[in-house]
C-alpha cells in the first residue's frame, strides 16, 4: 500500500515536472523563431532534458521491476 502511494507521488511529480518543462520549450521555440541565440539553446536543452528524463524513467522501472 505504502509503495503504491509513493509510485502515485512520483508519477503526479513527474508529470508536472513534464508540463513545466513542455510550457519552457514551446515559450523557447517561439523566441527560436525570432532569431535568439537564448531561445534556440533553451529549446534544445528542454528537448534533450524531457527525452532522457522519460529514458531514465523507463531504465528505473525496468530495475525496480526485476526486483
């Protein structure tokens, strides 16, 4: 039970971590859009940041899963 709230805590962490993170790369591209340097780096960083936190997450469950 204990570890079923505390997966239920992660995944609803998790999921507006990935929403606060979405809202920063689309502000991004669209400062991408006008030519700033800021923007296009921002958005890029975002991108690679949600792609490997969501393999990292897979990775994770994987571990915890054979266990």
């Amino acid at each position: 039970m204990g570890l079923g709230i505390l997966a239920i805590g992660y995944a609803f962490g998790m999921l507006i971590g990935a929403f606060r993170r979405y809202w920063t790369v689309i502000s991004a591209v669209f400062t991408g859009t006008f030519g700033m340097q800021k923007g296009m780096v921002q958005a890029t960083a975002g991108t690679v940041m949600l792609i490997a936190e969501t393999l990292g997450t897979l990775v994770i469950y994987e571990l915890v899963k054979t266990f």
